[in-house]
C-alpha cells in the first residue's frame, strides 16, 4: 500500500509531534571523548557538532549508563561531498561479548544519497545488517533518528517511521540485548577503506573538515542502570497497523541490503531470527 505525496507530507508532519520528553542538555548528559578541539558544544549546551579532519576524526558518549526505553537526537549530516565519511550514532555496552545497536550514516559525492545502515550485536557478535536510502536530504535539515529498545524488540526510526524492526528471539536459540547496560555514542570518522562503494571512492581532503551537527537529545522509559525501568519501557507497544504500512512503505521503496535476503552470504538458508523479522 502507497502513500500519497500530500498524505506523506502530513504523515510526516504529524509523526514528528508525537514524541513529547525533556530535551538534554550536551553539557549534563553527555561527555566529548576524543578529538580534541574537533567536538564541541554551543548554544548554552543545547547543540553539539563533531568534526573530521585528515589528522582525526571525534567523538562523545553519554554520561550514564541505560537499560530499555526510547532515545530520539537530531542530526544534520556532513553536506556536499561527505565520500568516505561515516557519522555513527548507537548504543553499546563494553567488552569482547558487548550488545550494540547502530546507526551508520555513510558518505557519498555531492548529489549521490546517503546510505543509512544499521545492525544488531548481541554478545560480540553482529552481521545483522540492513541499509536504507532516505526520502529526504538529511544534510538539509536536522531530522530525528531513535531506537526503541525493549525486551521484546528493537525498533529503528527515521523521523518517528519505522525502518526496521528486530525482534527478540531467543525462544528459538537466538541472543538478544538484555542483560547489558548500554551508553548512547557518536562519532565521526573516516571509513574511506569502505564506507563508500565498497572503498573505491576515497575521501576527498580538500573539503575538510568535514561536521556534523546533534540537538534535541530526548529519552523517554530508559532508567539509568541500577534502578529499574519505568513500566512504559516494560510495556510491548507493538506497532499499531498505520505504523506496520509505514515500516512495509520503507522496506519496500528504500531498502537497498537486508541480511536476511542474502543468499550468496547464506546458502544454507537465512538466520532463524528472520522468520520472524515481520510484525
């Protein structure tokens, strides 16, 4: 089932008033970890940028640690020829068996689109990958990412749309991200080895640096670790069936890699978990 443009248009419109929290402030929630001057905080801390140069990329992680919840950020992408960058937003706890959920925005020449890939590591494992073109110019404007991450699912959104949805399977043998407190990270980076047409498009020095811009921090259900979560992280809130056609419309039209398809990758047969990918 389609979408009309104008029906689109106010989709979008209304989905992006729909999640109401307290906006984060960059200077209390958050810590710059790597590369020196190249991260900053400004605007009374309510922005963030992270930048790239030939000398190094940056980086910051959040203050605390999560179990479950929602976290919604802002992002506007490196413009113009951002080949061979890549900006990742993601939670991760530490370790060799630690559990992550990412976000990697990587890099094209001027005019080509982003890819937007995402994956799941559970116990130091991932492999789990599927990428997505967007419908919109996410260099333009600030547009909202999330994750919602339950005990029951995880679900990635591009401006309150479902992208993606990876459900908890372990009934039938398959590890799922519960058990590990995660922090939420960002980095900018440089992946010309691979980030762009598989590394044959390498990054162009002469237009660094290279920034990326965050606002408007929210999480909604997550509790810092060691205090138990609220009992709307506990819920299941399934998606309803306009949100199902939304997540459908995406898969159909932007998804451009999905692991679960991938045939020359599994002779054998995909992995158990996506049986049951679909809601």
């Amino acid at each position: 089932m389609g979408f009309s443009y104008k029906e689109f248009s106010i989709l979008v419109l209304v989905s992006s008033m729909l999640v109401v929290a307290a906006s984060a402030n960059f200077y209390q929630d958050f810590d710059l970890t790597w590369g020196d001057q190249r991260a900053k905080i400004f605007s009374r801390g309510q922005l963030l940028s992270l930048s790239l140069d030939r000398v190094s990329g940056s980086g910051f992680r959040s203050k605390k640690e999560y179990m479950f919840g929602r976290i919604d950020m802002q992002l506007k992408l490196v413009a113009g020829n951002s080949a061979g960058t890549v900006t990742a937003y993601y939670l991760s706890s530490q370790g060799p068996t630690h559990d992550e959920i990412d976000f990697e925005f990587l890099g094209n020449l001027s005019g080509d689109p982003y890819i937007l890939h995402t994956n799941v590591y559970t116990q130091g494992k991932g492999g789990r990958e599927q990428q997505f073109y967007l419908w919109f110019d996410p260099t333009r404007n600030f547009h909202t990412y999330s994750i919602i991450w339950k005990p029951q699912h995880i679900i990635f959104l591009a401006d309150n749309i479902p992208i993606r949805v990876f459900k908890n399977a372990e009934s039938i043998g398959v590890p799922y991200p519960k058990n590990q407190p995660m922090r939420l990270y960002s980095s900018l980076w440089n992946a010309d080895d691979w980030a762009t047409r598989g590394g044959l498009v390498k990054t162009d020095w002469t237009k660094a640096p290279f920034t990326a811009y965050y606002r408007n921090f929210k999480s909604t259900g997550l509790s810092q670790f060691g205090s138990s979560y609220s009992g709307s992280a506990r819920e299941t809130n399934e998606l309803d069936a306009p949100s199902r056609r939304r997540l459908r419309w995406v898969q159909k039209y932007f998804m451009i890699y999905n692991y679960c398809t991938d045939l020359k990758r599994f002779p054998q047969g995909p992995p158990p978990e996506c049986k049951r990918s679909r809601f």
